[in-house]
C-alpha cells in the first residue's frame, strides 16, 4: 500500500530566520564524554594537546556552532578555579553528580581552545548549585575581560593572552531537580538568577544568558516554576531552558515516532509562559527558548556507574537505532518549525554518553545513526523557514492523536537560491508519495535527494559494522516545473535538495 500527502511550499510563507545555533551540542564532564571522547592523550590519533583528532574531524563535518559545557549537573558542583592553571598541580576531586572522580586535566581553557579546533563557540554554564553570583562573575571576568585585572592576568599567565570571548551562559542546570546538587525553590532560583545576571553583565555587557526552565515537562514543578522563576528574573535574561528526552523502553514504535509531538507542545507551552510574564510586566521584551538538552535517551533510568570514584567510567552509552534516528530526525523539524521562538538547542550528548559519535578507548571511532540527520540538519538547514502547507494521512497511538505520518518541513536559503525539505514517513510498512507545489519558486532542479532507511528499524551501527546504516542519494524525485513528486520509503529519514533556477 502506498499512502498519500501534499504540500504547499512558498517563498512568502516566511515563519523565521534560523539561528544556526539550534544546531548546537553539549559536552559535559560525564562519562566518557571529556575523558576518552574529546581527550584521550596517548591514542594513536591524539594530538600535542591530547585531543582525539578523529574526534575533531567528525564534528567538524557536523558543523555544530555552539557547545554547552561543562554541564549538566556536573556544574551544580563545579569550582571552575580547580580546571585552570597548570595541569600537573590540578587537585583530583570527587565529583558528587556522577560519583567520579574528576581529575580537571580539562578544564575552562582547553575546553574553550578545543572548541576553537573543532569550529564551535562555547555556551558556559555557571555553578548556582553550591556557589553563585561571585564565583560566576569572576569566571566571567577569566573568560572575557582581555588584562588589567586579578583574573583576566590571571588567564594570561596560564597561557592564554587572548579572551575567550564567551557570549552564551547558562544560570545553573536543572535546578528544580532533587537530584540536583544544591536545588533550589523557584523564588530561590528566580532571585539567585537575577543577582547572578547582574553582576555577569556588569563585567560584560554583551552576553547573552539563559535562565532554567524546569528540568522537564514531566516535572510537578513545571509551568509555575517558569512563570514564578521569570516573574523574578525577566528583565535580566535573554532565553528560558527546556529539556526533554525520549525513549522507546515500552517498544511501542509507532508510538515512540510520535514523540516529537510531545515536544511540540511543550514548546508551545513554555512559549505561552513567556509571553504571559510579558505581559504581566508590560514588557517590550520577547523573551527566546534554549532547548539546550534533547535527544534520544533509552538509558535514562539506569543508575550511575555500579562502582563509585571511578575516573570517566563508561556511562550511558546508548547504542541507536534506525528508529532512534527517525525520531532525532521527527526532533529536529519540530524545532525548526518553532524557529521563530526556539533560537538555541544542543543535543545531548556529543560523544561517547547518549550520542552520535562513539569511540573506543584507545581504538576506533564510529558514527551512530543519528549522526545522519543531526549533520544534515546542521549542513542544509540553514537560511528562512517556510510555513509549509500538509495535507497527510493520520494514525492514533497510545499517548497521541492525530499524528501525521509525514513530519515535514522546507528552509530556504536566499543567498545559495537553494531549498531543502527534510521529511520523515512514520509509517512502519507502507511508502509514501508526496506531491509537493513550488510555484511561487518557477523552475527547479533537483541536487539530491539523500535517504536513510534500512529494512530493520532496530538495526544499528557498532564498532564491528559502522557502516550498516548510513545515508545514500538513491531517493526517487521527479520535477515537472514547480511541483514534486516524492517517493518516500517507509520509516525513512529524507533530504530533498533543490536549486531554484527561474521564479
């Protein structure tokens, strides 16, 4: 059976710019995220420094502009003096969110130098967990005042003449989480944020900062955390955070590629908080999302690692699915569609726990399958959000009404007079067949249309066999003037490239 869907693409259907930054990533000091992903000194790929190199060219290639760090809830215990200076005279600490022991061999400075190599900026977050506004403005004055003062000679003299120029910081982590090292009340936080903004900006004037939302929508505190948290810190924050993770534990695929509806509405929810605090304080201000945690994460109740004050154990080490890719995939449009608030997200994490790139100590390096849609993304999604117009067939899940079973939607870049429509078919068994209506572009060509798909949707890619799901250019568009028809196979993650040569 071959199921039927329509879409209206035009060029004055303009929802919003993307902010290349929803494309962003997060490394924290968990895992093997630091500590055998990014910097492992003595493998055979290792630089001077002790940075992987296969790392660095496998996400330099996913052209990931932004990377929070060093957390997560690793932050909410940090004291960054302790990643700084010389690193034979670093003090090796316990580190009470994961139960590690962190030995600070990187810290602010390499992390800021390798994020340098590997063509991203840095998004830095702040301890409100067991310190607050002095610790954050003193970093901040390490990070980004260029001399003249205690801490700024206090970066060149370990090396670093040059600021860091850090924009983007987050005000703590999670923190209305019990788990959280140093949780805090909504009014706590709200006021401690607030504080804490201040006197960041005060150092410098041009930083961008994100207040906690909730840790997630499942949260009893959520919503009245939001409004009670921005009540107290609006005038002083640019973004608000959102997290959320999704699982299939209950094997239920069809539900679980409904997901990213989910996210949807969490979105849309935490948008309307927003704009009800606006309101409230008359404010001329709109304030922006950071969805700076999201992903895929099928390890999430597990425990921490089984034996305590281990340094960087192996932890949530998912290994991904087809289907986990078609749902990273369903993720990624939805925050493309909300473009127009959602202006910075990061997948969580890069490398090694809950992420796309996987390495072994000492040995190889490998792609997951959500590496492919996450680069894609990054690569093509560039440019002006257009509002599509979808007709498509429907199902009802467990947890869902109404899901479309295609997730589509179209970018267009001015400058390169390129469109590209990225589009999901959720469904299991059948392929689907798109018409799609370019009019007001004129004449198009295709440049490709790139398709992951494999015949089982638990396949996936291990050290063994890196190459059992991977992209290919094989899908099948026909062009008549303006208007496509597009195969797309079953339980399929699509990329149809077009160049627009008349209007």
């Amino acid at each position: 059976m071959t199921l039927q869907a329509s879409m209206v693409i035009d060029k004055d259907f303009v929802l919003s710019e993307v902010d290349p930054r929803i494309y962003g990533s997060f490394i924290e000091h968990l895992g093997r995220a630091v500590y055998g992903g990014i910097y492992e000194p003595g493998h055979p790929a290792a630089d001077e420094r002790g940075f992987r190199r296969d790392a660095l060219e496998a996400i330099r290639k996913l052209k990931v502009p932004i990377i929070r760090y060093p957390g997560g809830n690793f932050v909410s215990g940090y004291n960054w003096e302790d990643g700084v200076g010389p690193q034979a005279e670093r003090k090796r600490k316990l580190e009470l969110a994961w139960w590690t022991t962190e030995t600070n061999q990187v810290g602010t400075n390499e992390f800021a130098e390798w994020a340098k190599l590997a063509g991203s900026e840095v998004m830095m977050a702040v301890n409100l967990g067991t310190r607050g506004p002095d610790a954050a403005r003193n970093l901040v004055e390490y990070c980004n005042h260029p001399a003249g003062s205690y801490y700024s000679d206090l970066r060149i003299s370990h090396g670093y003449k040059e600021p860091h120029r850090i924009k983007t910081w987050c005000l703590g982590n999670e923190m209305d989480g019990p788990w959280q090292i140093g949780a805090k009340t909504a009014v706590e936080y709200g006021r401690l944020a607030n504080e804490t903004a201040k006197v960041m900006r005060w150092v410098d004037p041009n930083l961008e900062l994100v207040a906690c939302g909730s840790s997630g929508r499942g949260m009893p505190t959520f919503a009245e955390w939001e409004a009670t948290v921005l009540d107290l810190s609006y005038d002083q924050v640019d973004y608000l955070s959102l997290h959320t993770y999704y699982n299939n534990n209950e094997n239920d695929s069809m539900n679980f590629l409904a997901r990213s509806m989910d996210m949807d509405q969490f979105i849309g929810s935490v948008a309307s908080i927003c704009d009800y605090i606006k309101a409230k304080k008359r404010s001329k201000k709109k304030l922006y999302l950071s969805m700076d945690e999201w992903n895929v994460w099928n390890t999430i109740g597990s425990s921490r690692a089984s034996e305590r004050w281990q340094v960087a154990p192996p932890e949530f080490e998912d290994t991904y699915t087809m289907e986990d890719a078609l749902v990273v995939g369903c993720c990624l449009i939805t925050l493309l569609k909300h473009a127009d608030r959602v202006k910075i997200a990061c997948l969580a994490q890069l490398i090694n726990v809950i992420a796309p790139i996987m390495t072994e100590n000492g040995g190889p390096l490998w792609l997951q399958t959500t590496y492919y849609p996450y680069m894609h993304a990054s690569l093509y999604g560039r440019g002006t959000v257009l509002h599509p117009v979808i007709r498509s067939a429907k199902y009802d899940s467990k947890d869902f009404t109404d899901v479309p079973y295609l997730e589509a939607i179209s970018v267009y870049n001015e400058e390169s007079r390129q469109i590209t429509l990225f589009a999901v078919n959720r469904h299991l068994s059948d392929s689907l067949e798109l018409d799609v209506n370019l009019g007001s572009f004129g004449q198009v060509r295709l440049i490709e249309h790139i398709v992951l798909e494999h015949e089982n949707i638990k396949a996936t890619n291990t050290k063994n066999r890196p190459q059992e799901v991977v992209p290919h250019t094989r899908g099948t568009t026909l062009i008549d003037g303006g208007k496509l028809s597009v195969k797309l196979s079953k339980a399929s993650w699509n990329v149809i490239r077009l160049e627009y040569v008349s209007e």
